[in-house]
C-alpha cells in the first residue's frame, strides 16, 4: 500500500466574516478565506509585504467556533489541498481550497480579544499560569 500526504498548514487573518450553510444531510459548511503574507527582498533593496488568499471550507463546525471567524482575526487552520472545477457560461472554472474540519481551526487571539470585539496582532496567548505550589515534603515522606 503506497502512503501519501496532503496537508496545509497556515496562519492568518480571515478576510471576510464566515458564512455557513448547510447540507441535505444537516452537516454545517462554513466557508471563508484566510490571508497569509510573506516579504521580499526587491530588486531595488526594499522589502515588500506580498498576500496570498485561500480559500478554506470547514465542516462541522461547533456555533461557538462559527461565531469567532470573524473578519481580521487570526487563526491556525491545518487541512488538506482539494482542487475542484465547474461549468459556468460554457467554461470550466478552476479553485483550490483548504479542507478542514473542527479539529484543524485554532484561535490565535487572547479569548478576551474576542469579546471585546478588537483584534491583537500578537497572535499568541498571553494568559499567565499561577505558580506552582511549594511542595516540601521529600521522598521519604510518602507513604509508597
């Protein structure tokens, strides 16, 4: 049996709100697109910040989720690459997208970046743990 891999991994900001619909068999389709942004050096020595858009397409997504992937927010998506085509006014169309599910969409904003509406570009969390409790018992201590 031949083994192979198809996957993306990307990180970037949601350029439109979601919209999400659903199947004949219930199962919620959100759809969105997501920017990436890469610099390079040009001929003239100067940096320039080139975007790449994608398009991503999750299913089953929980409403909690589906509520967040909003417009500017930054988010990890991992899924894999489908290339699809239609028939429009006698020509194909050709797209790519991100497939994905619940499992491959990851918030990278603080969670109260989220209910105040704002968007941090940090894209990290910053919630510090508390410190750990001093332990002085020793080994002989325990009873095992």
């Amino acid at each position: 049996m031949a083994f192979s891999l198809n996957k993306a991994q990307l990180i970037g900001n949601l350029g439109k709100d979601a919209e999400t619909s659903f199947t004949t068999s219930n199962l919620s389709v959100t759809k969105f697109t997501l920017a990436t942004t890469h610099s390079r050096k040009t001929k003239d020595g100067n940096w320039e910040n080139l975007t790449t858009w994608h398009n991503i397409t999750a299913f089953g997504l929980n409403d909690f989720l589906k509520d967040q992937l909003k417009k500017g927010k930054k988010f990890y998506i991992e899924g894999r690459i489908d290339h699809n085509s239609y028939e429009k006014d006698g020509q194909t169309k050709y797209f790519t997208s991100i497939l994905c599910d619940f499992n491959g969409i990851i918030p990278l904003e603080r969670k109260d970046d989220y209910s105040s509406g704002s968007s941090s570009d940090s894209g990290t969390f910053t919630e510090s743990a508390p410190a750990p409790a001093s332990n002085e018992s020793t080994a002989d201590d325990l009873p095992f």
